[in-house]
C-alpha cells in the first residue's frame, strides 16, 4: 500500500518500499487528516483578508522562522505576488501588515510571550476579529505541520 501524496509525507521524503512506509500505511487516515486541514487553511472558500497568496508567504515564512528551509521553499512556491513577505527580514509595506507579520513572527517563533497586546495591535492596525483566527489558525497548522515533517525525518533516520 502507498501513502497518501501529502505534503508531510512528500518533505519527510518517505520512501516507497521502506519500513518507515510500512509502518506509516497503518496510520493513513492521519496524513489525509492533516491534508485536509493544510488545504483548509491555506486554501480556504472564505479566505478573509488572507488571500491564498499571503496565506502561502507566511506558511513560508513560519516555516523560515522554525528553521525548515524545505517546507519554507514548497510554500514560497504558491506565494506569487506575496513571496517577498515570506523573507522573516521583510516587515510589511503598510501598517496593517507590519502587525500582521510581527504577531505571526511573535507566535512561531516565542509563544509563549504572545500577550493580549498584540491582539490588540492587530485590532488598531484594522485587522477584524474573524482574520485574527485566520491568522491563528494558519500559524498553529503550520507549526504542528513543522512537528509532523520533524517526526518523520527522524523516524526516516532511525529505520532502513
């Protein structure tokens, strides 16, 4: 049996015919899950304020700020006229932006320092309620995503 053609699976780089592999088939329904949810995110009916583009620099950027330059180049990639955002250099061009990537850079990189004032940053530079859990939900996929992808290299290492 194959795995699912997944964006975890695909970083982690599983191959076919592998123990590793084996062993994942049992568990399918994981990967098809985070799928799911990855399209459900970044790929979303009702994007908001994030349309898909922007959605794609800061999975990017997220994945940039945790280290994970590969995940970081697959969703560069859907970012068009975004990818500049993606560089955690870039700041934004406005002041709704500026906030926008300061909370998501403060959120993937320190957590747990996140306080009640950068949601009300994100509140006077305009953004409303509704993207502020976009821009949430968007930044804790892409870190569980990170974790997954991290699991599976090291299984990938442990395993022939």
């Amino acid at each position: 049996m194959s795995l699912p053609d997944t964006t975890a699976i695909a970083q982690a780089d599983i191959a076919t015919g592998s123990d590793l592999e084996r062993t994942l088939s049992g568990r399918l329904e994981i990967f098809e899950m985070t799928q799911a949810a990855e399209e459900a995110v970044l790929r979303p009916g009702e994007v908001g304020a994030w349309p898909h583009d922007l959605r794609a620099a800061c999975a990017a950027r997220i994945a940039a700020l945790n280290g994970d330059m590969a995940l970081r180049d697959r969703y560069l990639a859907g970012a068009g006229a975004a990818a500049d955002l993606a560089d955690p250099s870039s700041d934004g061009s406005d002041r709704e932006m500026q906030a926008v990537l300061a909370f998501m850079d403060k959120v993937a990189a320190d957590t747990r320092a996140v306080e009640k004032a950068d949601i009300d940053a994100l509140k006077e530079a305009g953004v409303a309620d509704a993207d502020i859990v976009r821009l949430a939900e968007l930044n804790a996929f892409v870190s569980y995503q990170i974790r997954v992808i991290a699991g599976l290299r090291l299984m990938k290492r442990s395993r022939p």
